[in-house]
C-alpha cells in the first residue's frame, strides 16, 4: 500500500552494531590515530578540502564509526600537509596509504 | 600561651594549614564536623598524575600535625568578634578563644541523582567517581559487574550546568575521569571505556601526557557529546544517549557501568559559617575573597582567612600551596598586631 | 531496576490534586478519536463516585493546537484561555481539570508566562474585555484528567469488577504507560512523578494489578509531534519515531499500552496498522497489535463497563486479546453497533495486521 510516506531511515550511530574491523587494523598499523584530537589543523591545511570535502579528521572520526570513506578518500593529493601540521604526530599519509590498501585488498 | 587559631574544617586544607601554624609557633586548633580527618581525599584511593596512594597524603598531614587540639564530630553553634580577636562557641559548649579564623570548609560533591536523566540510584549500574573509588579501595559495590564489556564516564555531572545551579567547571573531573578510566582497563583490558565530554580540560603537570596515554596506549575512546539520557534494556544492561558532536549524528551504546563524574559544589555548611564570620558569598555560592588574583586566601575581613575549595573548586596542590599562603598570612596578621 | 529509587523520586513531585469540585473543559479532538473516553470519565467522576464535576457547553477549544502547529501566535492561545478562565469564574469554581495533555500544558504555560511577565496578564485582561466584555480568575489548581483519576485509582479499585491480571494464569499484565509530552516535560513540577519517571499512569496500573514496563524507550515521543504528522511529507518522521518505541519494547512482550494524551493512543494505535503494511511486522501476539488505550477507557474496563460502549471497536488494534486476557465477556455481534443498536458499518480488514 501507498500512503504516500514510510518509515524514515535512521541517521544514528549505534556502536552496538558499527562494522570496526578497518579501525582495529589500522590501530594495528598506524597506533598513533588514537591520538586524534579532532583539532581540525588537518583539514584547514588542505588543499582538497575547499574543494572536495576531504578533512583527515572527518576520516578518522568516521572510521571510528565504522562509516565508509572511500569518496572522501579519492579526493586526496597525497601532499603530506596534514602530517606537517597534526600536534598529535599522527602520521596521515601512512594512514591514507593503508585505508586504501584496505580497500584494494578487499576489492572493495 | 602560644596565640590561637580556629581552624573550620580538617579537611587536607586544615590539616596543612595546621601543620604549617604549628611550624610558625602557633597554636591551631582544627574543628571538624565528620569523624575523620582528610575530608574529601580520604575517600579516594589513588590521586593524579603519579597514581599515589591518597591515604599517604592524609597519613602525612595526620602525623604532621599531632601537635594540634581537633575536635571530631563538632561543629561551630556561634562566633563572636571580640576586642582583639574571635572566641568560638561548639555545639559541645567548648569555648574557644582566638586570634585569627581560617575557614576551610571544602566543597561538597554534587548529588548525582539530580540529574535524573541518568538515574543515578534508579538504575542498577550507574554509578559516581566516588563510587568508584571506594570499590578501588576494598568495598564491596554490587552495582559494578564482575565482567563489564563496556564502561562509560559522563563528564560535567551538575557542573557547567546552568539548571543545576552550577555554572562552575569542577576542574579535576576531566582529569579524574582518564585517571579512572584507565584504571577500569588496566582491570578489565577487554572492556571497551567511552569518556563522554563536552571539552576536555586538561591543564595542569603531566595532564596531557595522560591524556594521550588513554587514548593510545589504552584505546579508551573520547566522544564530544553529553549524555542525555539513560535506560536499561530488558537484560539489565544500560543504553546512553548522547550526541557524537564530531559527526553531527545522533550515538546511542550499551553500557555495563556508566561512572558519573559528580563535580564540586559549596559545601553546604560555607553559607553557614559565612554569615557567622560576617564573611560574603559569591555569585557561584562559594566564599568571596578579596580578589582573586592576590588575595585568594584572605576575606576582607580582619583575622577571617580561607583557604581550599570553600571559595572555589581547586585541585589538591593548589589546595595546599593555599592552605600554607592562608597560614602564613594569619601569621603576619597575628605578629603585625602584637 | 531500583524501585526505591523510583518512590523516592515520585515523593519529590507530588503535586496537589484538589479532592472535589471541579471545572471540566473537554478536547477539541478526543471526542472524535475516542468519543467514549470523556463521557466515561464524567460517569466515573460524577455518577459512581459521587464527586461534583461541572461543564458548561459555552467552553470552546484552548487553543492549543493550533498554538502547536505554528498557525496562532501565544497571545491569541492566551486571550482564548482567559475565556475559560471568565467561564470557570460566572460558574463559581476554581479548580480546572483539563480532558486533553495540550490543554494542560497549554494552561501550564500560559500561567507560568504571566507569572513571570504580569505586564502580559494585563494586555490580555484588555484583550478579552474588548473582545466579549468578560472578566476573569486564574484558577487556584490546574489538573488534568489523569490526576483526578490517579487521585481517585484507589476507590476505582474498591469498585473494580476486573483486575489488570490474567484470569487464567494469574500472572498481572504486562502494560507500558507513555505520558503525552505537553504533561509534564514543559514543567516537571506540575506533574505527578515529576519528566522522567512519571508516575500518574504507572500508579492507576499498579493500583489496579498490572505490572509496568520500563523499556529503553519509555521517554521518547509518541511520534505525532504535530508538524511531523500535519504536514504529509513529514509523516515519516511521525511513524518512525513510532516504530522506534515499537522495537525499544517489544522484547518486552506488552500486554497493553496505557496513555494519557489525546494524540499518544491515536498514534500509538493507527500506526501499528501502517507499520505492518510498510515492514509486515506486528507487535502483539499471534499477528495482532498491542492494544492501546486511554486512561479512561483503562479505568472503564477495571469498572465493568461494556467494551463496545467504551468505545474500543473504534480503536485500530483489536482489544479482543485483552479482553479474553482480563477474562471481559463481550458480544462480538455487538461491536459494530452503535448506541441505538443501528449498525455502525464494518471497516475494511488489514493485509498484515490482524483484528478479528
């Protein structure tokens, strides 16, 4: 039956049910995203941000969520300003380099 | 005969300020309404940053000032000023007579259970940092399961709270909270711990070195988001509310203890003792002192001096760095006046 | 759960309740939603327990809704409400008891606002007096229905013919209570229980054998919401906060929901219908929903009352499986005949949802 609505997908984290298995292998090889702050000096720094929505901290925060982050992940450069400018010494490029690995390796 | 000093309080700001008077060639006298001295740190187990045994702090300041009449289980019923001083009248008819009063009054932990949101005392495991730390120290807590898979730790319970009557950051909640926390994954490493804050505050030594330590060498997750609300579902186990601020999006988790870092309020007795030494209350209820820049630990008042949490939530060195400027400064106003 | 927590919490809001002489003003929209619930609850009040309950046929709708629905500003709502107020004053009573939970948290708030802005109070004193020449007293007690009925739960249990229980095994029933949002979210103070573990509705179950569920769920709206539900776009968010509570308490198994809004039953009950047509999911037993029923109704059928008097057969959800629960004999030949024994006609059956 049409009744011209329906039920309304939830926009909501349930950490009860996220997928974290991406995470837990980078927390494995890049120990250091942990640390993340959220402090947003990487995403002011970039240069694709402007223009593409990337943001390092948008990255790591939805990996801690279990989201996808493939499309943000095409968008960036590879420059390496973010790993100059994060107070944490998380090393960015490495993380990038593995997220993609991930995704390579699972032909996802 | 050696001049007097009423001390309000033998909390670790009496106690240090005692020792120091005793030092100086006075004679303290400390008044203490419960029936231990130590007040708050008594209670707690292990204190930040050097995970140092509290008791030993209270040991210290118990055995350094042997030297000083206490009173326990009293309180002050009058103050009167008199010519050249103060004398103070206990609910035991004591009389005491004294050149200087110092008010160390403390602070009283808020009362979880106003924040009925998170149903401290309704559900069977939410429980409070103090809670916590009595279960650290030997007591049995039936509330706090034998396996926990998952712990949570509210931050800002009844501080920065503008409805709970508090508009005050208790400053060493944060702290409290990662020191916790990491002591609930050092017991129980396969649980995973969420600190739920609104900011983090984290300014004093050795602070953010703990910090990062939670985050990388513990993997204790930090969410920007204040919990609002908390339910038990059918298995008993507890499901928070809160929002992930960072994404933008709505979070809800199951927990099997959820900590509430209650925050420091005025002591309930400050108010009392204020009117009786003719002292002010501050907009924040605590006490008022002459400024707060120099004069922290002196009151306007001739011969009324404060020191501790009872004009403000402070951390334990800076309450005894206060107790010993506090002491001091009723030395100097004794010795000028004599 | 602590249940000591819960009476310690309840002891903090108890509010007064006046015992007697009330000032009832009906809802614009319950009598076509549940037309029995208010007739019932004047019958209870007046004729079984003797209490004095005056209406006048001159009161007109508080406002509320249309104050909810961003379509009259709050001093319109305030001049319609100091109507009643001259009513209640020419009928000499000062005690107003609300049908409807937007009433009462209209009433509330209206209240509230003049005791912080009196300057207010006056302009609409003037409003109405260029309005219709009337003058009015702000009433010395503000209550809704389900106060009364909280207040009076003992004495209908004295009178009860039935039990919250289930005849057969003798377990009590298991019932989820939802507080319509306007009762007491705006001012936990004037509610009994106070926001967030109210106890207006969880005592007339416990007072009459049932047992309450508290399920993850308890505190979130029913989903009507007013601009979720009136504007047709937005009616997905209206049924997926719905299904929400739906899922939060269905491990629960519930027996039955009990509610104290206009809008709660109405949602709680159709939506169960659109539910099962949109996933092919139902929450009760054997395909058939959770019945869910105003408070009045509640109290009818623990009194004695015919089912199909009350109402019920207007209802979504079957009551039957309740009914046969409670051990209420009913006449299914009746359900769809009206007060004068004229055939009220059937209404289509559900793909999914199965109600006899």
């Amino acid at each position: 039956m049409d009744f011209g609505f329906s039920l309304s997908p939830s926009s909501a984290i349930d950490l009860d049910k996220v997928d974290l298995s991406l995470y837990r292998r980078l927390e494995q090889t890049v120990p250091d995203i942990r640390s993340c702050i959220a402090c947003g000096s990487c995403s002011a720094t970039c240069m694709a941000a402007d223009y593409s929505g990337m943001s390092v901290r948008k990255l790591i925060l939805n990996l801690q969520r279990g989201a996808d982050v493939k499309k943000m992940l095409s968008c960036c450069m590879l420059c390496g300003k973010c790993t100059m400018v994060c107070p944490r010494g998380i090393n960015t490029r490495k993380l990038i380099l593995d997220v993609c690995r991930y995704y390579s390796d699972n032909k996802l | 005969m050696k001049e007097s000093v009423v001390i309000i309080g033998g909390g670790i700001a009496g106690l240090e300020a005692a020792s120091q008077l005793l030092a100086l060639g006075l004679s303290p006298v400390i008044v203490e309404k419960s029936d231990h001295l130590g007040g708050h740190v008594a209670e707690w187990y292990r204190l930040f940053p050097d995970l140092s045994p509290a008791q030993d702090l209270v040991t210290h300041l118990v055995s350094s000032t042997s030297g000083a009449r206490i009173y326990l289980e009293t309180e002050i019923s009058r103050i009167n000023a008199l010519k050249d001083g103060y004398s103070a009248t206990l609910n035991n008819g004591d009389v005491l007579f004294c050149k200087a009063v110092l008010v160390c009054t403390g602070f009283h932990l808020f009362d979880a259970a106003k924040k009925e949101e998170y149903g401290y005392g309704i559900y069977n495991s939410v429980i409070t940092n103090r809670d916590l730390e009595h279960w650290f120290g030997g007591l049995e807590d039936a509330r706090i399961p034998d396996n926990p898979r998952a712990v949570g730790f509210v931050h800002c319970v009844g501080s920065r709270d503008v409805k709970a009557g508090n508009t005050q950051c208790s400053k060493v909640c944060c702290m409290t909270a990662i020191k916790q926390a990491i002591e609930m994954k050092e017991k129980f490493p396969e649980a995973e711990v969420y600190c739920f804050y609104m900011d983090l505050r984290l300014f004093g030594k050795k602070y953010e070195d703990f910090y990062i330590s939670a985050q990388r060498d513990y993997g204790i997750h930090f969410i920007r988001g204040r919990v609002s609300e908390v339910s038990e579902d059918i298995d008993g186990r507890l499901l928070v509310k809160a929002e992930d601020t960072l994404s933008g999006k709505p979070l809800k988790v199951r927990l099997d203890l959820l900590v509430l870092m209650a925050g420091m309020v005025c002591s309930p007795q400050t108010g009392r003792i204020a009117s009786m030494v003719r002292a002010e209350v501050d907009d924040d209820g605590f006490l008022r002192s002459r400024d707060n820049i120099y004069s922290i630990v002196e009151s306007g008042r001739k011969g009324i001096f404060f020191a501790g949490a009872c004009t403000g939530t402070k951390t334990i060195p800076e309450t005894v760095a206060e107790a010993r400027a506090a002491a001091l400064s009723a030395f100097r106003y004794i010795k000028e006046k004599a | 759960m602590i249940y000591q927590g819960k009476q310690k919490i309840w002891s903090d809001y108890q509010k007064e309740i006046p015992d007697n002489h009330w000032f009832y003003v009906r809802s614009c929209i319950r009598q076509s939603f549940f037309p029995a619930s208010e007739g019932h609850f004047v019958k209870i009040v007046r004729d079984l327990l003797g209490k004095d309950l005056y209406e006048t046929p001159h009161h007109t709708t508080c406002g509320g809704i249309a104050y909810h629905s961003d379509t009259i500003p709050q001093e319109t709502a305030m001049t319609i409400v100091a109507r009643q107020f001259s009513l209640m004053k020419e009928a000499g009573y000062k005690n107003l008891v609300t049908s409807c939970i937007t009433s009462f948290g209209n009433y509330t708030e209206i209240l509230e606002t003049w005791r912080e802005f009196p300057e207010l109070e006056t302009r609409i004193r003037e409003h109405l007096w260029k309005a219709c020449r009337r003058e009015f007293d702000k009433p010395e007690y503000v209550a809704h229905a389900s106060d009364v009925v909280y207040k009076l739960r003992n004495e209908i249990a004295e009178k009860a013919k039935f039990r919250l229980v289930n005849h057969e095994t003798g377990e009590p029933l298991r019932i989820v209570e939802h507080i319509g949002c306007h009762y007491s979210k705006m001012f936990p103070h004037k509610g009994v229980g106070g926001a967030e573990y109210p106890c207006v509705l969880s005592g007339m179950v416990e007072s009459w054998g049932g047992k309450v569920i508290d399920y993850p769920e308890r505190r979130h709206c029913c989903g009507f919401g007013f601009r979720q539900y009136l504007v047709k776009a937005n009616r997905g968010y209206s049924v997926s906060n719905t299904h929400k509570k739906f899922e939060s308490m269905e491990p629960f198994h519930p027996d039955l929901i009990i509610t104290n809004c206009p809008g709660c039953p109405y949602f709680l009950d159709r939506w169960q219908y659109v539910i099962s047509e949109q996933t092919g999911k139902t929450y009760g037993q054997n395909g058939h929903g959770i019945p869910a029923l105003t408070y009045e109704e509640l109290a009818g059928l623990v009194l004695g009352y015919d089912p199909w008097d009350l109402g019920l057969q207007i209802h979504q959800v079957g009551p039957e499986p309740l009914l046969d629960k409670m051990g209420i004999a009913y006449d299914p030949a009746r359900k769809y005949l009206g007060l004068d024994e004229k055939d009220i006609m059937k209404p289509g059956l559900p793909t999914v949802l199965k109600c006899y």
